[in-house]
C-alpha cells in the first residue's frame, strides 16, 4: 500500500505550473487577476521611485538657482511661464500673478500677497496630486490581495474535499495535490500585497516630504515679495 501512495504522489506534478494547471477555472482566475495585481504594483513602485527620484533632484537643482542672487524676474525670464520641473511651475504661478497684479502706475493692485498665496497653492495642490496619483492603487491591492488569495484557497480546498468524498479515499496522494493547489492562491496573494503594502508606506512617506519642501519653498517665496509689497 505504501509502495502504490509512493508510486501515485511521484507521478503527481507539483511544480508552479503543474498545480496552476490542475486547478479549477475560479482558482486559475483568481491566480492570474493576482499576478497582474502584483505586476500592477511593481509597474507603479518602480515608476514612482524613478518620478519622486527626479523631483528631488529637480527641486534641490532649483533651490540652488533661486538663492543663487539672481534677480527673480530674470530668473522668471529663464525658466517661463510654463516651465516643466515641479518647483519651478510653485515659482512660475507666483511669478505671474506678481507680475499681473502690478498697475501701470508702478503699484499693485489691491490683495496681491493674498492672490499670489493662493496661486501657489493651487499649484502645489496640482503637483502633489500628480505624485500621488497611483498610490491608492497600492494601498488597494495591499489590502485586499491577501482576501482575494484567501477566497481561492477556501474555493480550492472546498473543490479537494468533495473529490475526496467522491473518491471515497483519504490518501494523501489525493488529498495534497488539491490543497497544495488551494494554497498557492494565499501564496500568490501574499505575494502581490506584501510589496504593495510595504512600498506604499515608504512612497507617501516620500511624497509627504517632497509636498513639504514645495510649501516650504512657497512661504519662503511669499514671504520675499510680502517685503517688496510692503516696501
């Protein structure tokens, strides 16, 4: 007897693609919507990690350029009106509305600090959607990948236990290819939302200070021509 369970578990495939393939249409669905959710999510980490890398990089190139002593207007005349770094656009929305709120006689038109406070605001409002836009995808998949996996498992071992009864044998040779299948979903699940989850907590981290660093370049910005309004 122990010969035939030797003989009938060696001719059983239990690589990867041996328990995908034997595993019911549900169980395959739910594997395969987990490995796109886990490409998903390394197609986003990978994609923020290059954007945040090159905000930062973007942003300490320009503080250098904005206390180097150059005059604002010239260096508004360098980067125009519409330039493609993320602080630069902070500074450009300010420069703007600096410039627009001057009358002809040389005077500024009445609430011109608060005008270009909020100009900046929407400003840093725009570029810190921009970064954050793909993050609750992570936190989505980080969520309910492992419940996803879950449900394939219980379906999976569902399906072994009415073969079993079917069979009217408790081998092990029959019982294990069916729930080494079903635990391959938890296995893939876990797989697609560990990262999700892990990245996720250190991408809005770094979103969260790259968002800082624009304010923080806003007030100091705003306080500068708050002293050429007053003057």
């Amino acid at each position: 007897m122990e010969a035939e369970t030797l003989a009938l578990a060696q001719g059983i495939d239990f690589s990867l693609w041996g328990l995908f393939a034997r595993a019911t249409f549900l169980v395959k669905l739910v594997m395969l919507s987990l490995l796109v959710a886990s490409f998903w999510s390394w197609a986003i980490i990978i994609q923020k990690l290059i954007t945040y890398r090159a905000a930062r990089s973007e942003a300490s190139v320009f503080d250098r350029a904005f206390w180097s002593g150059e005059p604002l207007d010239g260096l508004y005349e360098q980067i125009g009106a519409q330039p493609a770094g993320n602080s630069q656009k902070i500074f450009a929305a300010g420069m703007t509305e600096w410039r627009r709120s001057h009358r002809q006689d040389g005077g500024f038109i009445a609430g011109a600090q608060a005008r270009i406070d909020r100009s900046m605001d929407v400003a840093i409002s725009k570029q810190s959607e921009r970064l954050q836009n793909g993050l609750s995808v992570l936190a989505t998949i980080g969520a309910t990948a492992p419940f996803v996996g879950l449900f394939g498992t219980v379906w999976g071992i569902m399906n072994a236990f009415i073969e079993i009864a079917e069979q009217q044998n408790t081998n092990i040779a029959v019982v294990a290819p069916g729930i080494a299948e079903a635990l391959l979903a938890t296995a893939l699940g876990l797989l697609a939302a560990v990262p999700a989850v892990i990245f996720y907590n250190k991408l809005s981290a770094d979103c969260d200070r790259i968002v800082a660093g624009y304010e923080a370049f806003a007030d100091e910005f705003a306080t500068i021509l708050s002293r050429q309004l007053d003057s």
